[in-house]
C-alpha cells in the first residue's frame, strides 16, 4: 500500500496493516512512526527528527538567531515536530520565545499568534500539515509579523506556496534531506551512478511509485489465490511471494527477503 502522506493517518492504519502483513510505504514524518515497530511500514524519507535536528543547528549556527517561537499543531506530525524541534533547540543551548499549539483542523490562528507577536521572535518555526501551515504564514503578514518563517517538508510544496501566497511565503527557510547533487562528494557519486550505465536499465524514477503499487497489489492478489493466471499462495506472510521482486539500484541489489 502507498500512503497516506500523514503521519497521523499512517499510524492509526500501521497495526491492521503489520497484522494482515501488508507491507506500506508512506512519506508521513512523524517519530511516532517508528514507535510502531511494523516491518511492514517503511518510510520514504527521513523522520521531523532529522529535517528539525538540520535546521536547529543552521538557525542557531549559522544565522545567529535566538529567539524563536513554535506554533505546531496537536496531531502526530506536529506533536512530534513540537518535540524534536524543541530537543534540538534545548541541545544548541536556545528554549523557545513562545510555544502554542493549536488542533490540527484549526483555520484561524490569530490569536495563538498574536500571543507569539508579543515575544517578539526573530523567527517562527511551524510544525503544520501544507494548508494549515501555508494559512498560518498568512495570518502572521496580516498581523504585521515579519519575521522568518521556517519549518520542514510542508514548506517546500506547492499547497504551501498557494495558501500563503508567495510574498508571504517568500524568505522561508526550509530543511530539506536532500539538497541537491552537488551538495557534497557523496550526493555527487549517488547523481553520477544514476546517470552512468547503471541508469540505463532502471525504471525512470518518476514511475517507480506506479510500479511499486503494481507489484505489491499483484503480489498480494496471487498471495490471497484472486489472480486467475496464477495459483493461489497460501496466507503465510509477504515475503513469500515477494523474495523474487528484485530492483538493481546502483549500488547493489535489493531483497525484500533479506531485509524481511
């Protein structure tokens, strides 16, 4: 299964998909996905963790800031942003300005901002879904706030962008887990092997999610004896039907039965 893209969603979903041995793919960021222990639920990309840990240190280090202010949101992605972002601040030696939480399906949001305005923050971190997020930058310009706005994944999206509007948007500081191919000697040997003679028998990247939903559904059909091509499998567990499905990434060959 591939999603849901929240963490909220995921989570709820993770034990009835680990009990049916349905293995799910999703981009959820939440650290309380890995609190599901399921060797099925595999993640796409790294935890608010890693993205909150990155531009902790930048926001301190390398721009001087001080004071910041949180408004995250009560749902698992922004419990777990209010958390990690505050650990990674607290390890720099900062304690947020302000902290507010509002519920995840909140829309108006000025007066948990207006509460932040008062500790006169250089920067607001977010820790909101796309929309909530985007409307929550949006409402800070019309309070006057000038301040940087900062925050991970949902600020690098398009729904972002179209709900704050890009002057409102514009100046926000984003952690990203990959910054692009020359980012450093790792990132460029990762771009060149894909880009060598190891790129040419791949499946373009682009459709990998197509295909990975084609063949985990074929997979689970012949699992569960639904595709008349093929025999029924006995309701064993997925990594019997699954060891065959090999990808040859650049740097070797993955297994689902060695990593199962």
């Amino acid at each position: 299964m591939l999603g849901t893209a929240e963490s909220a969603v995921t989570i709820a979903m993770a034990p009835i998909l680990k009990s049916e041995q349905v293995p799910n793919i999703t981009s959820g960021q939440s650290v309380g996905l890995i609190a599901v222990h399921s060797p099925y639920l595999f993640l796409n990309g790294p935890t608010g963790l890693t993205y909150d840990t990155t531009l902790a240190k930048y926001l301190v280090t390398t721009k001087g800031y001080k004071k910041i202010a949180m408004l995250t949101n009560n749902d698992s992605y922004g419990a777990g942003e209010q958390k990690s972002f505050t650990t990674a601040l607290q390890g720099l030696g900062v304690t947020p300005v302000a902290s507010k939480v509002v519920p995840s399906g909140q829309t108006n949001m000025t007066p948990a901002l207006t509460a932040i305005r008062g500790s006169g923050p250089q920067v607001l971190f977010i820790g909101a879904e796309e929309a909530q997020s985007g409307l929550i930058v949006k409402q800070a310009r019309a309070l006057g706030m000038n301040t940087v706005i900062a925050e991970g994944a949902p600020a690098g999206t398009p729904l972002f962008l179209s709900t704050a509007g890009p002057a409102n948007a514009n100046g926000t500081i984003v952690s990203s887990p990959y910054l692009g191919n020359n980012a450093s000697s790792a990132a460029q040997k990762f771009a060149a092997a894909w880009a060598g003679e190891a790129a040419a028998a791949m499946v373009p990247a682009a459709t990998v999610p197509a295909v990975t939903a084609v063949v985990t559904s074929s997979a689970h059909s012949r699992r569960r004896g639904r595709t008349p091509a093929g025999p029924a499998i006995p309701m064993t567990g997925t990594s019997d039907p699954l060891p065959e499905l090999v990808s040859p990434p650049p740097f070797g060959d993955y297994l689902w039965s060695s990593l199962h």
